[in-house]
C-alpha cells in the first residue's frame, strides 16, 4: 500500500517526464533528489516488483469492471508496468483466494487511479477522464464492501487449518493473509483518497457524485 500511496500523490503532481517507463526511475523515487538515494530507490523498487512478479499473477483491468475489458491484453495493461505492477496471490485454497482475490481488486483500483492520474500528466486527458468516470464506481462499491473483506481475512488468519486440507499448508496462507490485511486496513483510507484524486478528472455527474460515494464509503468502512 505504500507504494501505491505514493503512486496516488505523485501522479497528480510530477511532470510528465517523471514517468517514463523507458527510463530507470521509478514514480516511487522520482521526488529523491539525491542521485545515491534515487539510485538506491529504483534499485529497491526493482527487487521489489521482480519478487512480485514471481509471486504472483498479472492482474487483468477486466477484473476490476468489464468497462476495463479493452486494456486486458499485457501490451495495454497498466498493471503490467512496472510503477504500477498488480499481482494476484494464489495459496491453492479456494477460500483464501477468494479474499485474496477480493484484495487484489482494492489494490487494482487504488493503483488504476495512480495510472489515470499518470495519463492526465502525460497530455493523455481524454483517455483519463473516461478511465476516471468508469472507475468512480468500482471505488464506491469497493469502499462498501471493504469492512466485510476485513472480517473475513481476520476470520482466517484467527484460525487457517480451517482452510487447508493439509495442515502443512498454513503456514503458507497466514504468509499471504498477514500483508493483504494490511492492504484492507489501508483501504479505509487510500479508496476514499483514490476517489478524492480522480473527482477532478471525472466528469458531469460522475465527479459531481464523488462526494457522497467518499462519505458512503467512509461510514460503510468504518473500523
């Protein structure tokens, strides 16, 4: 979620030039003025999202709404880049994948909003605005749905045998269900935050009603 956070502020504030997927830096690091520091952060970024990458599956745009659909192919995805790679954990217990899943999708959205913001900054407002109307949705309803995620994450790491036909296999779903609780706990925060972020480049009724969703969310959320 750190990272993510950071993609969130960034992308709505740094010039164009800070995200230039061909170039080392990551959105992460861009601000570090220090080149030893910034040469540090990108080294750190890159083991970072590499570890990811082998840990996990591509997220697919679609899986986040079907109005996503047009950029699930790995040369359009967002989530394929490195500054704004998403992954989807699998343990091999349905249950826990479920939720895991579910997490994924919270990340996904928070990062799609990075990724808009990142458009809107690179003279790509058209696309950004639509991006941004179709994603106020799936940010409203995720901030309703978030306190349920919670519960359910707690009820497994409370008890993972319950999960597992092996019981060998715990230690491997408390690994995975320890940092995506940090991620839903975060939630409380970065999803209203995310709406927040994009309400600028919404447009009509959809930014108008970024308001209520924040506040809805807020209350469904509360923890």
């Amino acid at each position: 979620m750190n990272v993510k956070s950071a993609l969130l502020g960034l992308a709505l504030l740094f010039p164009a030039s800070a995200f230039a997927e061909d170039a080392v830096d990551f959105v992460k690091c861009a601000g570090e003025e220090d080149a030893k520091k910034k040469d540090k952060c990108n080294a750190t970024e890159a083991k970072r999202v590499a570890k990811a990458r082998t840990a996990s599956t591509l997220y697919k745009p679609s899986m986040l709404s079907e109005k996503f659909a047009a950029l699930d192919d790995d040369a359009k995805n967002p989530f394929n880049q490195d500054s704004f790679y998403v992954g989807v954990i699998s343990t091999g217990s349905k249950d826990v994948d479920a939720v895991l899943t579910s997490v994924a999708k919270i990340d996904g959205a928070i990062t799609m909003a990075s990724y808009i913001g990142h458009l809107n900054k690179t003279g790509k407002a058209d696309e950004a605005k639509a991006l941004a109307t179709d994603l106020i949705p799936v940010l409203t309803k995720l901030g309703e749905e978030v306190k349920a995620i919670k519960e359910s994450i707690e009820k497994i790491k409370a008890n993972p045998t319950a999960v597992v036909s092996n019981p060998m296999d715990a230690p491997k779903v408390v690994k995975a269900i320890v940092p995506a609780l940090a991620t839903v706990v975060g939630a409380t925060v970065e999803l209203p935050k995310a709406l927040g972020a994009i309400k600028p480049l919404a447009g009509g009724a959809a930014g108008a009603a970024v308001d209520a969703a924040k506040d809805k969310a807020a209350d469904k959320a509360g923890m």
